[in-house]
C-alpha cells in the first residue's frame, strides 16, 4: 500500500522530500498549506472562503488567488480522506503543526487504521545555533530540520491510536468553536489570543528613532508567544497600525527591504 507524508508548509514538505530521496524512497509528500494558528477557524471545513478571506487581508501579494488555492486544498485533503493510502503526520512543537495534526485526525476519523504520526521536538533539532533553541516555549515546527534530521526518523512513523485520533477530532472541533484571532499551544492545551496581543508587543519594541521593520519582526519572531509567528502576519499588522496612526511607516509597506517604523508620537527625524 501507498504512503503520503503530510507536513504543514511548503518548507517543511521540501525538507522531508529530499530525505525521501535520500532514503531511496519514493512516498508522496503533501503540503498543507496554511498557517491554522492565526485566524479565524469557524466553518474552515465547510467552505474555502472563510480563510481565504482572511489571507486576503494579510498578504501583500495581490497576485495570489487564495480562494482557488484554499478550494484546491480542500479538494485535496477529501481526496486524501477518501483514499486508502497510509498516512504519515509530521509535526513539531508548534500551534499551527499541532493544529495541523487535529484537523487530519478528524477528516480522518472514520479510517483511523490509515494514520500514522512521527512527532519531532527541540531535542531533535541538532544545530546548536539554530534561533529555536533561544526561545523560551521551545516551540518548533517540522520546516525547521534539515532533511538528514528527517531521514533519520522515518523508521519512527507510529500508528495513531484510536481512542487518541478521536480525542484529536474532538480538540479540532472545540478550537474551531472557540475561533480566537489567534491559538496558543502550551502543555498540550490551546488558548485563544488576539491580534492586539501581538500589536502591544510590536509597541514595546518601537520607540522614537527610525529602525528597520525587519527587526521588530524579527524580534517578535522569536518571542515567547506560545505560537510561531510569521513574518508575513507581523507586516500585516504593521500595516494596519499606521493605518490607524499608532506608528509610522518608511518605505513599501508591502516589502522589509526598504521599510523603517517609528513610534506615532515621535518626531522621527530623517
């Protein structure tokens, strides 16, 4: 019988592809494609648009029709559903793979005997230099090993037990109904946040000179938020705080290379 890896990220899936290789393998890999810890979730598996809408506003990538891509995605998940294939989920430490892991488990619910998982920690993450290691939540996510990491653990695939995919399905469900702005994972419970949360701690980082918008990402990045944060979700909302004037913006506001921010109350001189 077949086997199809499902990873959540493009970065993750092209990692555990060339440890396929490597391993003289030939098992399919599907990527997942949305980042589940920011956003809304109510009706996500019903209909395309409730997320779709929602990547609308972050992304500054006007070129990118996201109610197709998230049309293709579902089309593809019942696919995968619906098939026999053996299932093998990737995941780390993090909200968005957690997530990931709950919403496979219940799309899957009905084939429990199909799903397979092999879970990755701080501990398998073996540079030492890697900037995971300096945050506090230890958070981490699949696309952050290198493929010889991944090959390393294909002989760990486990099944999933029954009685565990459908305490999954059922916290896929719960998060749905809960449909916070954001979703923190810490000892094994997810949390709803907001997007102000994530705006207060850009304010702290900002102060009165001109620096670059890609440090304060790249701060926050790395802060202690129980989620990781990405860099397209920290433009966004620094977009939408100099649209309400709370701080200023130099440069494409669509783009880190040229972009400087400052506090809307400073003087900000050139």
């Amino acid at each position: 019988m077949s086997t199809i890896h499902l990873t959540n990220g493009d970065v993750a899936a092209e990692s555990l592809r060339a440890a396929l290789r490597e391993a003289a393998r030939d098992d399919l890999v599907h990527a997942l494609r949305d980042d589940l810890a920011v956003g809304p979730l109510r009706g996500i598996d019903d209909a395309p648009n409730v997320r779709a809408d929602f990547w609308d506003r972050v992304s500054a990538d006007t070129r990118r029709d996201f109610l197709r891509e998230f049309r293709e995605q579902a089309a593809a998940l019942d696919n995968i559903a619906r098939g026999e294939a053996n299932l093998v989920v990737w995941h780390g430490e993090s909200a968005a793979d957690q997530l990931m892991l709950r919403r496979v488990c219940y799309h899957l619910r009905n084939s429990p005997q199909r799903l397979n998982e092999v879970r990755l920690s701080i501990r398998d993450l073996t540079d030492p230099g890697a900037w995971a290691h300096t945050r506090k939540d230890r958070a981490t996510s699949v696309g952050m090993f290198a493929p010889a990491v991944l090959q390393a653990r294909l002989p760990d695939a486990a099944p999933i037990s029954v009685l565990r995919i459908s305490r999954l399905a059922l916290e896929w469900q719960e998060v749905k109904h809960a449909n916070g702005e954001t979703r923190r994972w810490r000892d094994n419970t997810f949390t709803s946040g907001s997007f102000a949360d994530l705006d207060a701690l850009i304010l702290d980082r900002i102060g009165e000179d001109w620096q670059p918008a890609a440090r304060v990402a790249a701060q926050l990045m790395a802060a202690e938020l129980w989620f990781l944060v990405s860099d397209s979700v920290v433009l966004w909302r620094l977009r939408e705080l100099a649209s309400t004037r709370r701080i200023k913006l130099r440069g494409d506001a669509n783009a880190w290379r040229t972009l400087d921010v400052c506090a809307a109350f400073a003087p900000c001189p050139n």
